[in-house]
C-alpha cells in the first residue's frame, strides 16, 4: 500500500501534509478546541506523549504566533482541492463556505509550553522537549524544572507557577490484544493525570486520550474526583471504527491539602488529608471519607436498591458536523493529484535497526539472492 492510497483512505492524512502538520492527529486537537474553546485564556500548558509534535504544533501557532486556526483547515466545503467521497458531491456541500475574514496574529504573552514523549522530537520553535517516560517518578521534577528554571529546587513536588492546561495522545505499541491495550492504554491516561495534578492550577483543564473498553466508567468516575466537569468527546477526525475517544475534564478541584505524587499516586487507598467537606458531598460519584483518613471514591448511593444501576456515565460528545471530512471513507482524488512526503520523518523509529540490518545485508533478499 503506497502513500498515494493513504492519502485517498484517509482524507486527514493528505490534510495534513498539505497543511504542514506533523501528524493526522492535529485535526483531533482543532476539532477537541472547537467544540470546548480549550485554549481560551491559555497561556502555559503540558503536551504529554506529544511526538512527533502535531500538538505542539497547534499549540505553537495558536498560542505563541496568534493564529486562529478556524473550520476552514478540515472543512469539506472549503477545499481548494475538494475530496469527493462516494460519487458526486451533493448539492448541499457544493457551495465553498464564506471564507474566514482574515485576522491579525495576536500572539500571546508569556506563553510556556512543554512537551514530552520517550521518543526524541524533533525541535519546534519556542516549546520545550523533553525526553522522558511520563509513567517514571523521575519525570516529575524534570517537567517541574523544564516549567519554572528560575525557581525549581529539588525538593518541589508541584509547579511553583502551575499550567492552565495538561493535553495527552499518549498511546501504546497497540498488540491488537483488545484488552491488553485497553489495560496499557488506561496506564498511560493514568500517568498522565497523575502528572497533572502535580502541574494543574486550580480551574485548569486536562485533555487525555482514552480507549472505551467496558470498565471504562470506573475512568470517567475516578476523573470526576478531582474535576468539576467530565465529558467525552469523539472527534470527526478519529475514526469511528477506533475505540479512541478523549476525556475532556474541566474545573480541577483537588481534594484541600492534596499533594500529588508520582511515588504515592492519587487512586484507590491513597490517604488524603481529613476534610469535613467531603461527607457533604451529595452528586455521583462522590468522594468519601473513611474513619481511618483514607478517601475513597463511591460510584452510586450505599441506599441504591439492589439491581439499581449505579454507574456514573459521562457525557458523550462527537465533535464536528458532516461538513468536516469523515475519517472512515475513502475519497476520489483529482487526477493530477501529487502525494506528498511526510512534513516530519520518524526520528527513531522502531523499524529503523531493521532497515540498516537490511541494507547492510545487500538489500531485500541479501547479496546471496542476488545473481
Ligand atoms: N500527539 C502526538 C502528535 O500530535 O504528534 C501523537 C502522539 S502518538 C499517538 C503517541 C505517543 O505516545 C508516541 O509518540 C509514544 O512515543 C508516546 N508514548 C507512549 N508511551 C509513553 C510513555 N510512557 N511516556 C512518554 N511517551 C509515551
């Protein structure tokens, strides 16, 4: 399968090499903000398993050059170049939309953004990269000093300065085990939150990639205990047959006298500092406190009958309309179409040593095949 069908599967794919992002994954941010305004008075945000960096690359442009990056990037309507899927385009999508009146850049000030992957990345102008695993303690003070390098000392665990704005993608080598990547993948979502908490100001936002397998309610309640609001959104540009979806949790409200902890992590048992408050808590889930100082977190009401469905189910939302290109079709191309290159190579991608060992080796079938 060439580039060249990719780029006819995949609408987002061709998109985003003609528009210079590093990955497909943009539009999944674009199309996130759209609908929850996420960037809105944002100046310092954490890009976690960003690589190859088309987060960052939206939070670049958008936060520190000014841009707006409206509809018009994935809208099918407004194409120069317009995929058609299914035959003929209908009548209704045949009028190109007004276009966006173009407006000045208004960069933002002091604007900080870090971003970190266990893939190296290559550099994007005014953002931060490091090189880490967001599920090892060690992580935690090289964020917090990449954030503050004036003020950081070795004894913080949380941002002297904390962020607005904590975004993840991060995703495991997926197996194809449905449950085992489910199980990695929630891992990940939980490394992520962790980290969060440690950087997060109160109010702050956190955007995390998520895998819908059957338990993942029990997610969306755990999430609620140190959020106002939990919903969960389905971009036009994740494919609808992908289990992905992306938590979108606003209003952080840690538990009074919390201190987050990559060694001691917020989950079942954690002992959190005794708070009166928390018994007046009345909508599920609800944090509860146990005589011994430990809280825990209660799904549904200790009265609930036997039967009676107790699950907190967050809000579903699928973001974007049928303007946008749909991310499970395949589109007819013009013929004098060119395929381009990927705007940013792998770094170190995982099938490199194989590609050396091939060529060391005299190529596809090694010198001996060669007659
Ligand atoms: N948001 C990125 C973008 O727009 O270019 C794409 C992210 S990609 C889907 C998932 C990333 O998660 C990979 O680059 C992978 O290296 C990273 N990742 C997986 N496990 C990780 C871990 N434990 N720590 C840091 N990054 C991790």
């Amino acid at each position: 399968m060439g580039k060249s069908s990719k780029d006819k599967r995949d609408a987002y794919y061709r998109l985003a090499k003609e528009q210079g992002w590093r990955a497909r994954s943009a539009f999944k941010l674009l199309q996130l903000d759209e609908e929850f305004n996420l960037f809105e008075g944002v100046t310092r945000v954490v890009d976690l398993c960003a690589a190859p960096g088309s987060w960052s690359q939206v939070l670049s442009r958008i936060l520190i050059k000014g841009e707006r990056i409206g509809r018009a990037a994935w809208d099918s309507r407004q194409a120069k170049d317009r995929l058609i899927i299914d035959g003929p385009p209908k009548d209704d999508l045949q009028q190109p939309m007004e276009e966006n009146a173009r407006e000045e850049l208004k960069p933002r000030a002091g604007v900080k953004i870090v971003a970190i992957d266990l893939q190296p990345m290559s550099p994007l102008e005014g953002i931060t990269t490091l090189k880490a695993d967001i599920t090892h303690p060690s992580t935690v003070p090289l964020l917090l000093k990449a954030l503050d390098p004036d003020t950081f000392d070795p004894s913080m665990t949380s941002a002297s300065h904390p962020v607005d704005l904590v975004i993840s993608d991060g995703a495991p080598d997926v197996t194809g085990l449905h449950d085992l990547d489910i199980y990695v993948q929630s891992q990940l979502l939980w490394a992520a939150l962790n980290l969060a908490l440690c950087v997060l100001k109160p109010g702050g936002k956190f955007v995390a990639k998520i895998f819908r397998g059957k338990d993942v309610d029990l997610l969306y309640a755990q999430l609620r205990l140190v959020f106002e609001k939990v919903r969960v959104a389905k971009p036009r540009s994740s494919r609808a047959s992908s289990i992905e979806a992306f938590v979108v949790c606003e209003g952080f409200s840690p538990p009074k006298g919390f201190k987050a902890s990559l060694d001691n992590p917020l989950g079942a048992g954690t002992k959190l500092p005794q708070n009166p408050d928390l018994k007046e808590e009345k909508t599920k889930p609800y944090r509860r406190l146990r005589e011994d100082g430990v809280t825990e977190l209660e799904l549904g009401s200790e009265s609930a009958n036997e039967g009676e469905d107790v699950r907190w189910i967050a809000p579903f939302l699928a973001c974007g309309d049928l303007s946008a290109y749909d991310a499970d079709a395949s589109y007819h191309l013009p013929k004098d179409r060119q395929s381009l290159d990927p705007v940013q190579p792998p770094t170190a991608p995982p099938y490199k040593r194989a590609l050396e060992m091939r060529k060391a080796a005299g190529g596809a079938y090694g010198k001996t095949k060669k007659t």
